[in-house]
C-alpha cells in the first residue's frame, strides 16, 4: 500500500528533510545573527497581498527603514522557483548598485493546507536559504504551520508582523533605552565623585592636626577635586552629546535623501539610456538612407531613366548582345515609362568595329627644308 493525497505529501516531505538535514543544512552552526538596527529590508512575497501590507505597516510603527520587496508567487508549481531566485537575487545585489542591498531578508507568506504552503518545501528554496549570505528570517503561515524554510532560515517569526517585530526595535524604547544609559551614567558618575569626597575627608580626618604643615596639600586637593568634578561634569556632558547625535540620526530624514538620491539617479540613468537609443537609431536611419541611394543608383531603372532600353527574351531574361539574338525571336523591349512586345528581323552582324586613330604624320628630318 502508498499513501496517497496529504499522507503522500507529508512522507515526501519526511524524506527530503532527512536527505537535507544529512547534508548539515538544518544545523545551528549554519545560522547568522539578525543586525541589531538593518538599514535595508528585503522581503521576498506576493506584492499584492494582506501579507506585505501587515509587514510594512508594523515597521512603520517601530522604526521605519528602507524596504526593498521581490514579488513572487507564493502558491503554484513556479513559487518554489521564484522564491529561490529572489533569495539568490538579493544576495547577487552589490552594495553600491542601483538597487541596494539588504541587510536582512524577510521570506512571508500567510496562512494556508500543506499544498498551498507545498512552494517553500521545495529543495531549491531550501538550498538557496541555507547559502544566503544575508540573514533570512522565515515567516510562512501561522505559528503551528510548519516548512523546510524554516529549518533552514537563520531565524523563524510565527507570523509576517513577527518577522517584523523581530527584525527592528520600537523606536521609542530605544530612545528611552539611551536616556536611561544616560541617566544611570550620570548617577554613577555623581556617585563615585561623592564616594571620592568622603574618602578625601575621612582620610584627612585621621591625619595628625598638622595645618600648617597640611595647608598646602590641602590647597592642591581641593583644586584636585574641583578640576575632578569639571571633568566629570565634561565627561557627562560629551556623552549626552553623543547620545543626542545618535538620537538625531534614528530620523526618517536620512532615509528620505537616500530615497531622493535613488531616484534622481535611476531618471539619470533613463535619460542617458534614451539619448543613446535615439543617437544609435540616426545613425542607424542615415545608413540605411545611403544603402537605399547606392542601391537606386546601381539599379537598371536609373540607366531606364537616361534613355537607354532593356531587351528580354520570351523567357524574360537580357539579351545581352548580338550573339544572343535569334531571327524572327519573340522579344519584349522595356522603357523607362513602358513595355512594347517585338519580333527581332534582319540579318545578325557582330558588333561594329571601333573606329581607328588616324597615324600621326612623321616629323621631317631635323634640318630638312619643306615645299611650303
């Protein structure tokens, strides 16, 4: 007996998991860590579905980035195919490219049976995960649906807005995450200046009461300490302005004068395009042009235009001189406005002979008179 229908897909599935977790694909060693803050996203799923639009809803609402998406099938006989080409896509992309490439990718797809999610069991998909350079997070169907992908990804999401939440921090945790550093380093600063203070007064408490003798230590202590708090009080301050900086930059407006950048430079790049195209297509009409002059000035119909006549046989081929002339031969004449129809008479001669130079009368003999 073989089992058929689900029970056949799920001992197929068995099988390559098996024959691909042999090969080491499945094991953790393989795996990559997800970058804390990525600036680019790229998400590998259908353009047009709930799916994309949950993704890109919930990065907006934690910390948007730039997101560059594939669009593939996910269900059919071709999504298995176009999931791995958009996986080996995005890792071919060069860094400096026109499209850029991401530092994390996110393969999505909803919910649905073990045929519609049969695509991402393939093996090509499954290799193509296991040799990708970038992180990939899986996140396909629900939370108990379960694929190859998964397996092979560096990180699974139970669902396509966790692959979301995952990939990026809230923005505002984040921030209050700096204030609280900043904060906590103040205090601690503070702390040890006081711990510091106490320790120079108990110290000097249990010294002999020699002030003369202390006054001039005593003096370079308390300049110590007030140069020690102005460098505490600057060593605060520079952090806090680091902090800030750091805080200014988590802004959409980088991301919006890298967006305007690419943009500008793909209209360039069309503009170049079609100025070449245009330039190639002139010079392409002006030969063509003379071609079509030189083939009218070597054709027949030009000698026609001059007053000459073309003579055929019955066959419709030249006669091309006397020779190839018959008595009483049906022929047609071709002019250079019309045809007339003829029978050739007479008697057939060769070709006239050319006329000859007259001879050149010699020259008298030098010193030689003459009657005239």
């Amino acid at each position: 007996m073989e089992p058929a229908g689900a029970g056949a897909l799920m001992a197929l599935l068995e099988e390559r998991r098996k024959k691909l977790a042999a090969e080491g694909l499945f094991e953790d060693e393989r795996k990559k860590d997800l970058p804390y803050l990525p600036e680019v996203i790229g998400v590998v799923t259908s353009p047009s579905g709930a799916v994309i639009r949950d993704i890109l809803h919930r990065l907006a609402d934690r910390f948007p980035r730039h997101v560059v998406v594939w669009p593939v099938r996910v269900q059919g006989e071709t999504s298995g195919e176009e999931v791995a080409r958009a996986i080996r896509g995005f890792n071919a992309l060069e860094a400096d490219g026109p499209v850029t490439r991401p530092d994390v990718i996110i393969v999505a797809r909803g919910g649905g049976s073990l045929e519609d999610l049969w695509g991402f069991n393939e093996e090509a998909v499954v290799r193509a995960a296991a040799d990708s350079d970038i992180p990939i997070i899986s996140a396909v169907g629900h939370e108990t649906d379960w694929t190859l992908i998964d397996q092979a990804a560096d990180h699974r999401a139970p669902t396509p807005t966790g692959a979301a939440e995952r990939v990026v921090p809230v923005r505002m945790e984040l921030a209050a995450t700096v204030d609280d550093y900043s904060a906590r380093l103040q205090r601690g600063l503070s702390r040890t200046l006081s711990d510091r203070q106490q320790a120079l007064r108990a110290a000097s408490r249990g010294l002999p009461k020699l002030d003369e003798a202390l006054s001039l230590p005593r003096q370079r202590l308390d300049a110590a300490s007030g140069r020690l708090g102005q460098a505490l009080r600057m060593s605060t301050q520079q952090q806090q302005s680091r902090f800030s900086a750091t805080a200014s930059r988590l802004t959409r407006r980088p991301l919006e004068q890298g967006l305007v950048q690419k943009t500008e430079a793909v209209a360039a790049l069309f503009e170049r395009s079609r100025r070449a195209f245009a330039r190639t297509t002139e010079i392409r009409r002006q030969s063509l042009d003379t071609q079509a002059k030189l083939l009218a000035s070597l054709g027949y119909q030009s000698v026609l235009e001059r007053g000459f006549a073309l003579v055929r046989n019955a066959d419709g081929k030249p006669i091309r001189n006397v020779t190839a002339a018959k008595p009483e031969q049906r022929a047609e004449i071709q002019f250079q406005d019309g045809r007339l129809a003829a029978t050739l008479h007479g008697q057939l001669s060769g070709p006239a002979p050319s006329p000859q130079k007259p001879k050149k009368k010699p020259k008298p003999a030098e010193g030689q008179g003459t009657l005239f």
